[in-house]
C-alpha cells in the first residue's frame, strides 16, 4: 500500500509558566492512501496536537524538539509558513470539533465552501460556485442551490458540519483530519455525518485521519486505530485485532469501561488520572494506573512489540520475561471471539487452497 | 536490535506490581496558586506594566510625602523671583543653570534679580514667583485625589448598581437600564457649568459632577459580566444548595468579575485626571491659588513663547501618569485573562 | 398504576408538566410539552433524549430553578411549585441535589474545593463548629475517593473527572434523598466515565438515594438506570425498565435513537442499520403516554396501543427464537 504521510519519533513541548510540558514523546506512525486511520485518547493524551502539528497549527508557545512529517517526500517540519499555506486546504485538510464556530458568520455558505478552490487554484468565480453547488449536494444538503446565499445559522447542527466538510473537500485533498467531528452533535446527526464520511471516501479516496475519544465511533469508521496515552502511541493495528485482540493494558481498561450489549455486574474502571504532562512519569505513562503494572514500567519506557505484522504495542507484558496475566473479562471473551475469526479465517484459505 | 537489548534484562524486573494507591496517583504536583498569586506572576513578565507600577507608585509617594517635605510653599508669591528659568545644583547645561539667552546674550536670571546663592528652584518659578516644582507636586496630588476618588465612585455606585441590575433582571434591569441612558446622555461640561451655577469651581465640584456620569461604563461592564456569570452552573449550583440572591452576587459573582472590575477601573483613572485637566485649562476646574496639572498646562500656555519649561514640566508629568495608568492596565487585563491576549 | 408498583413508595410524581420560555410570545419555547412520570424511591430513573428536547429542562424545573408554567411536581407527597414558606423551602433544598454536566464551569474558580464542598453545611449550619465542618468535608472528599489534602486547592488544579467528583461531594454534603444528575459523564473522557458510574453506583447504595439521570449516552443509561423514558421535543414518547426500552424500544424514534448508538465492536457495526424517524403526521388523534404491557408507556393514540402491543410481541419473540 502506498504511504501517504509518515511521521517519525515526534517530540513537540510547550512551554508555560509552570514549565515545559512534554505533549508529544516520540510519535510515529503511517498513513496510507484510502485508509482511515484512528487515533483514540483522552483529553491531553496529545491526539490533538500531533494532527495539529501536521497542519502546522500549533500555539506560539510549542516547540517541535525532535521528528519528521514526511508527506510527499517533503519534511512539513522543515516547511516555510507560505509553502504551508499552499499545503493546507489543498492537500491536507481538517476539520474541527465544533461546526458553530467553525464557519464564518458574516460569509454565505457559497461562497465559504468556494473560496479554498479560489485561493488554491486559478479558477473562475463561476466555475468556482459550481464545484461548491456540486459538494454542497454530495455532502446532502437539500436544494443545494437555492441555499447557496444562506448564511450559516440559517443551518441545523448536523448541517452546518456537512457545509465543513464540503470546505475541507472541495480541493480534493490527499489527507482529511477529522478532530472530533461528531463529539458536538447528537447520536443520530453523529450517525448521519459518519456515513456520510465513509460515503465520501470511498468516492474520493481520501485518507482521513480520525480523531476521536468514541471507541464505538471508532469501531464505526476506522481501519486503522491507533491508542495514545500520555502522549506516546501505545498501542496501533488493524481495527479488528484493537477490537478483538488488544494487548496493551490501557485499550484493555479502554473496552472494558464502556457498557456493551451485554449486561454487566459492576463495570471496569482505570483507577487514578491521567499522567501530568509536565512531569511525566518515567517508563510507561500508564504504570501508576495499571493493574498489571510491574516493576520494569516505572523503570524503562517499553519498546513496540510486534504482534503481527499490523500490529504493534508498547508494553512490556509482551517480553518474553513476563508473567502471563488474565485481562478483564471483557477482554477474554474479545480475544476468544478473535480466536474465533482467525480459526474461521484459516478454514476459508484452507479451503481455497483445496479449490 | 532492540530484542538485544531488552533479553538482557533481569526476569526479576517483571514482577507484577499492581496499580498505584489511588492516592498516590491523584497528588497533584505543581504547586498551588490562587488566582491573584498567578495574575502577579503573569503580570511581573510584563515589563512595561510593571515600570509603569513603579513609576506611578513614585509619583504618587513624591505627590502625597510633598505635603510635608515640599521644597518651597507652592502657593507664596514672591513676585521679585517671578519667571525664573530651572537651576539645578552642580549642573552647568545652558537650560538648567539659572541662565537664559536675552537678545542673543546669555544672562544669569539669578544674579540678576538677586536670589541668594543657596536658593534653587529646581524647575524655575512661573509670574508670580512661585517655586514651580512645588506646584507640579500641589498638582499631581489634586489629579491623583481626582483619580483616586473616581475610581472609589466606580466601585461603589457603578459595581453595585451593576450587580443589581444584573442579578434581578427583567423589569428591574429594564428600568435600570433606562435610567443609565438618561444619565449618560447628559454631556459632562453641560453636567459642570450646571454644577458651577450652585457650587464654587474646585475639587468637590468636579468630583460631584464625576459623580452623576462617571461610573456608567463600569456599570454596564459588571451588569454584562454579571449576566454572563449568573448562567454558569456554579451559580445555579449554589442557588439549589438554598444560597441567598445577596450571598450569590458576593460570593460567587463579584469575585469571578473582580479582574475585569479592576481593569476598568484602571481605565478610568487616566480618564478622570484628565477631565480634570480639561476642565481646569478652559478655567472650570481648580481656582487658583491650589494648582492642578491642568491649571499649570494653562499657565504655562500662556507664556509658551518665552518661559516654555513652565508647559513643558507638567505636561510631561500628566502624559507619564496617562502612559503608565493605561500600560498598567492593559498588563493587567492580559494578567487577569491570558487568553484575551493574541 | 400497576399493583405491584403500589408496594413502592413514590419519592418524585411529576404530572402534566410545562414549562414554557418567553410564554405567550411570539418567540415562545415550549421546552416541555406536558409530559408524566414517577420515580420510586431508590431506583434510577434515567431520562434520554437529544439536545433540546427538554430533557434538563426538566431537570431544572424540578429543583425549582425555573417556575413550571402548568402541572404538578409533587416530592415526597409535597407539591414543589406551591413552596412559599422559606423553612419549607430550605427542607426541599437540602432534600433535593443536582450534579452538573460541566465539570470546569460547575464550580466557582475562585473558591478553595473545601469552601465549596461546605458551601451547602454554612448555609443550612449542619455543622457545630470549625472542627466538624472541616471534619465533614474531609469525610466526603474521602468518600469521593479524594485526598482531604485536596480541601485547600483551587478547581483550576483537577482533571475533569476529579472536578465531578467535588460537584458530588457538594451534593452529598447536604445530605440529599434525591440527586437530579444532569449529564454528569457527558464532557468526562471514556475512562473516567466508569469511573464517575460506579461512584454513583456506590454512593446510591450506601446512602440509600434515588437518581433521575439525565444524559444522550443511551448506552450508559441503561446500564445505570432502572427506568428509562424517552424525550423527543419536550414530550415523553416511551417509558419503561431499561432492559425492556433498549432491547425492545417500540416507539419509531426510540428505535431510531438506539439504532444511532455505536459500540464499540467493529463487527456489531458493520451490521448496524440506521433507522430514519419521520415524525408521524399530525392527524388529530389525541396522543399521550398509553401503557402497552406492564410498566411500558408508549406515546401513542387509542387505536395505536393494538399495533404497538404486537409490534412489542414480534420482537420479543424474535429474542426468544435467536436464542434457541
């Protein structure tokens, strides 16, 4: 598959008053084309900045200490603000939490959804509307001409994040970063836009990097997943063998704290708060929260441990040395199921073979 | 390489040690800081307010501490030494030596009119032979009393009606509001010369006509913030604990407004020093023999052409005190709310 | 009500309840539209809905924040909207707690945890002295699985989930029979919703509390809840156990609603169907809350309980038939 993005041993601080706090500590990971990638936390695991860092959009107090964005064989760290500007909207495009604030309300939507063509290309103003008539009807916006010269509250919620991402689409770019698209909306608009995104995608081949703390969101619309905490990448790998065959403590004590279908006695909980960035702990982040913490995490940060070829994590209950422990229910009855697919799996290919 | 590495180490290392207490892990490190603590550490990295604070902290103890060590009487007449230019001991500068340039000669204005040698006046003396740097100080501690009492006005009246307003809405508010647009649409000189038909020119009388308008801007501020924070859940918390509407408005209101409260009223010191200025250089204001910065700018306009130390003294002293009101105030708006800033 | 349900006590009997913003005007709000509901003592009534369909407002005219323009409330057999003398107000006050949605604007930011975490035991003076306020507030920090070193700090200094467990701490302070929590998890990250959760779990045990949890997170609701309704601008549409609505949820925009909820299991989601609610045309029949099997309301007409009492078969016996 082809690599469309591929970021290297990130490190980005920020200084403030109380000190430097380290949001970024060693980020790496690959995008490739058509694919949608994933990236789950919590509030301050860093899945914001590291999206915000490929945009360039970082406050003035931030400092890319170390690491690489390649994006057509270009480094966007060693980019000029201008050849910046080029590459946003263009080739890589984002679009925000909250689609109240991220319209202009003084700007017809018609000419907001066109105006990133007009800048990025030499395009007549003409021309221009009619890209923007034509998104603004792939995005559903009913009678899309007629609503050209409304403003944005003349919109609902749900529509006005439609109008965001027939901006962020209109120059056909390479990368969309979705930072919590439906995190503002209701349950059933949520619903609606992430159709609506994969809808897209496949009609485009966009590669979206998705940004969200919903696992069942996720589960939704990710091929890709990859868990930060404490502003490290934890654990990355195919939606299913994150779903199914989690290995790393944190995504277990993620799955095991949401309800499922199946009623539970009492559900899962991760003791204690997140790390305090400002002075991170040594070793793995997650020690001071992790039952099955030992005493190398509060020592040594772990490596990845390959599990397949998809997938890697970054404990050390993967070494050879460690003891086998038992997740959370929740979590055998996951890996049971994954078993399950794999064994399925084997019997189809087998029978191929035959064939 | 890395499976190298980590082979090596010891299966003593991987001993399970289960979660942290859950103590341990919700301490929390840095340390603590009231919210003043934090604007003060804020506020320090801002030199320009903080130059300014000092400043003004010296005009305001050399304006005040001058009742009692003022150089000279600020208001004897001494009408031999009148229009004497500035001499400063052990400075020889053309300017600032007692000389001045009479057709084209250079003559010692102290000699001549036969001051003795001990006596200086540092910045000369105006017509009437009074010591000039004795009058910017009578000057500067009538603007600063000016200064100092708007900005009790605002606090007082304009705070309280505010919050009132605010805090009891609908028709309340509604009437209160009426009343602040009658108020305000009354131009301040007109409010002064109706003033002036029943009092004598002087400090009281600015400060009553100060009185009727001056604290309107900082009502409507705290009415709006107060709007604002009545809605926030806290307030609604404390009113389904049984809190009283008073209890609301000073526990939970007024400290959450208290930073711009106090930027606003930092704005409106320099504000009223130079109402009073004004009104004191068209002749409204302070009657002479007391002295205001206003009334020395008019006096020293007058002679501009031929004695122009006498404008230039206290016209530099109000613009430092203007300046370094306003750079303090905006240091501490940034303080107070960082995110107001870029 | 149904026999079985008269050995339960009664704590909160809301009836025909409007509340109505800018009323007679012609920007007027209904916000809630008439709706009914009881709540037993001890069990969590979890009321579900989108935003603006009158959910926390109902919340708040309860606990008297707003004044309901028609019905009835009725707690503890005393009707709330006839309060008027100042000890009786202050009984209510002390019964009746809420928890809020926004951990950061929920408490004051300038107030130490420990002044508002007594902020409740200084008006009601529930404590003796110095001592025993200071003594009471360390106990609840404990019981909220904070430190009492916490007590001298300032909320800018807590994690989300930290600042909600001050907010219930607050609450509790007053000694409550009945917490309104009003979208306590929405804003609070994944891992530190269970944590809240079981919080709340815990305490209601231990302090024997009866809940109304307002929330949109269908999934948690049902697991927290007992009863559940359902809201769709500003009416109830669907009442009943929370086993009963999430499995078999009958009303069209109750089915809707838990057909939009995602889990977290990629395979459940690629077989999710989303079902559209069209809101049914107005045709003049007269509507409410009609029991279609025991302790199950659906908000329909007369002729409509037969066609929802078979649809109500039809998917139980759907269940029944997966399973075997």
């Amino acid at each position: 598959m082809e690599k469309v993005l591929e970021v290297k041993d990130l490190k980005i601080s920020f200084d403030t008053f109380a000190g430097k706090v380290h949001a970024i500590r060693g980020v790496e990971f690959d995008l490739y084309r058509g694919e949608t990638l994933a990236i789950v936390g919590e509030s301050g695991s860093g899945k914001s900045v590291t999206t915000r860092s490929i945009m360039r959009l970082l406050a003035k107090n931030a400092n890319v200490d170390s690491g690489t964005i390649m994006f057509k064989n270009e480094d966007l760290n060693k980019k000029d603000d201008k050849a910046m500007q080029k590459i946003r909207g263009r080739d890589i495009a984002m679009i925000f939490q909250d689609p109240m604030t991220s319209l202009n309300p003084t700007m017809t939507i018609g000419k907001q959804v066109a105006e990133p063509l007009r800048k990025h290309e030499k395009i007549s103003k003409k021309e221009a509307m009619n890209t923007a008539l034509e998104l603004l009807r792939l995005v559903g916006i009913p009678d899309a001409e007629k609503r050209l010269n409304n403003y944005p509250h003349q919109f609902s919620g749900g529509q006005r994040q439609r109008i965001v991402i027939a901006i962020a689409l209109i120059c056909r770019p390479e990368i969309l970063i979705a930072d919590e698209p439906t995190t503002a909306l209701d349950v059933t608009i949520q619903a609606q836009i992430i159709e609506l995104m994969k809808d897209i995608q496949e009609k485009i081949r966009t590669s979206i990097i998705f940004i969200t703390h919903d696992l069942g969101v996720v589960a939704n619309v990710a091929d890709r997943v990859a868990v930060m905490y404490g502003g490290r990448i934890v654990e990355i790998g195919t939606s299913e063998e994150i779903f199914y065959n989690p290995q790393h403590p944190y995504t277990w004590g993620l799955l095991s704290s949401m309800p499922t279908l199946e009623t539970q006695d009492s559900l899962y909980a991760i003791p204690g708060s997140p790390p305090d960035l400002l002075d991170p702990p040594t070793g793995d982040a997650f020690y001071p929260r992790n039952e099955f913490a030992m005493q190398i995490d509060t020592e040594e940060t772990p490596p990845f441990f390959e599990i397949s070829p998809t997938h890697k994590a970054a404990t050390w209950l993967l070494a050879p040395q460690a003891p086998k422990v038992t997740p959370p229910q929740e979590i055998v009855n996951r890996h049971q199921h994954f078993q399950k697919i794999m064994k399925e799996r084997e019997l189809v290919q087998k029978k191929l073979r035959e064939v | 390489m890395a499976e190298m590495d980590y082979s090596k180490i010891p299966k003593e290392k991987f001993e399970l040690i289960g979660h942290q207490d859950a103590a341990e892990s919700e301490k929390i490190a840095a340390p603590s800081l009231t919210f003043f603590q934090d604007s003060w550490r804020r506020l320090k990295k801002n030199k320009a307010a903080v130059i300014s604070l000092v400043i003004l902290g010296l005009i305001t103890l050399i304006a005040f501490g001058a009742i009692w060590l003022s150089p000279k009487d600020p208001t004897k007449q001494n009408v031999q030494f009148a229009n004497l230019p500035p001499k400063i001991p052990g400075i020889s500068v053309d300017g600032f030596n007692g000389t001045t340039l009479v057709r084209g000669q250079r003559v010692d204005k102290y000699e001549q009119v036969g001051v003795p040698e001990d006596v200086y006046f540092i910045l000369g003396t105006d017509s009437l032979g009074r010591d000039l740097l004795s009058r910017i100080f009578m000057g500067t501690r009538a603007s600063l009393i000016i200064a100092f009492v708007a900005a009790i006005l605002d606090l007082s009246f304009g705070v309280t009606y505010g919050l009132i307003s605010g805090m009891k809405g609908g028709r309340v508010d509604s009437i209160m509001q009426r009343i602040l647009e009658v108020l305000s649409g009354i131009p301040n000189l007109v409010v002064m010369i109706l003033f002036l038909t029943i009092f004598k020119p002087g400090i009281l009388t600015i400060i009553l006509a100060m009185a009727v308008t001056g604290w309107i801007t900082m009502a409507r501020i705290v009415r709006a913030q107060t709007l604002k924070i009545k809605d926030q859940e806290y307030v609604l918390a404390a009113t389904t604990l049984g809190q009283s509407q008073i209890s609301i408005a000073l526990k939970h209101i007024l400290p959450n407004i208290s930073s711009v409260v106090i930027v606003q009223m930092m704005f409106s010191i320099p504000t009223a020093i130079f109402f009073e200025a004004f009104l004191s250089f068209i002749g409204l204001g302070l009657t002479p023999p007391n002295a205001s910065l206003g009334m020395l700018l008019s006096e020293g306009y007058k002679l501009f052409r031929f004695l122009p130390h006498l404008m230039w003294a206290p016209a530099i002293v109000l613009s430092v005190i203007m300046i370094c009101f306003n750079l303090l105030a905006d240091g501490m708006r940034d303080a107070f709310d960082p995110k107001m800033k870029d | 009500m149904v026999a079985d349900k008269t050995q339960e006590k009664i704590i909160l009997d809301v009836e025909n309840l409007k509340q109505y913003f800018n009323e007679g005007q012609r920007d007027e709000v209904r916000a809630v539209d008439g709706i009914s509901f009881q709540i037993f003592e001890g069990e969590t009534f979890g009321l579900v809905g989108e935003s603006g369909c009158g959910k926390s407002t109902t919340g708040r005219s309860i606990i008297r924040l707003y004044h309901p323009t028609a019905g009835k409330i009725e707690f503890d057999g005393e009707d709330v909207s006839k309060i008027k003398r100042r000890a009786d107000m202050e009984h209510f006050r002390r019964d009746v707690q809420m928890i809020y949605q926004d951990p950061y604007a929920s408490l004051n930011p300038r107030m130490k945890v420990r002044d508002i975490i007594a902020e409740g035991i200084d008006i009601h003076h529930l404590a003796t002295d110095v001592d025993d306020r200071n003594q009471q507030v360390n106990d609840l920090l404990e019981l909220v699985g904070l430190d009492r070193s916490h007590g001298t700090r300032y909320p800018h200094e807590f994690s989300g989930g930290q600042r909600q467990r001050i907010g219930i701490a607050r609450a509790l302070a007053m000694q409550p029979k009945f917490i309104i929590c009003d979208e306590p998890i929405s804003a609070l990250d994944v891992s530190i919703q269970a944590q809240v959760v079981n919080l709340l779990m815990e305490l209601q045990q231990k302090k024997k509390l009866t809940y109304l949890f307002i929330a949109h997170d269908l999934s948690m609701v049902k697991y927290i809840s007992d009863r559940i309704g359902v809201m769709y601008y500003g009416k109830l549409v669907e009442v009943g156990k929370s086993e009963e609505i999430y499995n078999f949820g009958v009303h069209p925009y109750t089915e809707s609603l838990l057909s939009a909820i995602p889990l977290p299991d990629p395979e459940h989601e690629r077989t999710r169907r989303r079902i559209v609610y069209k809101p049914a045309v107005n045709d003049g029949a007269e509507r409410e809350l009609r029991e279609i099997s025991e302790g199950h309301f659906v908000y329909c007409s007369e002729e409509e309980v037969p066609v929802f009492q078979k649809k109500l078969a039809d998917k139980k016996a759907q269940t029944e038939k997966v399973e075997v």
